[in-house]
C-alpha cells in the first residue's frame, strides 16, 4: 500500500468470520511473506498470497 512520505506498506486483511459463515463455497486465502531483519532495519519481501478455494458437499445419510 502506497503512503505519502513514507515507503510502500505491506497488508492484508483478514475475513475470517466472512468465510467461516459461507454455507456449501468457501473461498479464502493464504498469506505468505519473509521477514530480514538487518542493522538497518526490518523488510519485508517476497509477500504472496495463495488463493484458497473448497466445495464442502454434505452427504445424506439414510
């Protein structure tokens, strides 16, 4: 995320209770990303996100 003055800010944001409430189609995903941590400070690189998507079909039981 790009910010005045400052440099680019990474994010992300969670749905979880969004997605917990989705009834047959979940769709979600997971966030990946290194941290380096150096006498100059912390960086952030390598962010990714891996979409997550699953069809839960109940079975009936007679």
């Amino acid at each position: 995320m790009p910010r005045d003055g400052a440099p680019p800010m990474l994010v992300y944001y969670s749905l979880g209770n969004f997605v917990a409430a989705q009834q047959d189609h979940r769709i979600g995903g997971l966030a990946e990303f290194t941290i380096k941590k150096s006498d100059k400070g912390v960086h952030v690189s390598c962010a990714a996100l891996e979409k997550i998507d699953s069809f839960m079909k109940c079975a009936q039981i007679n």
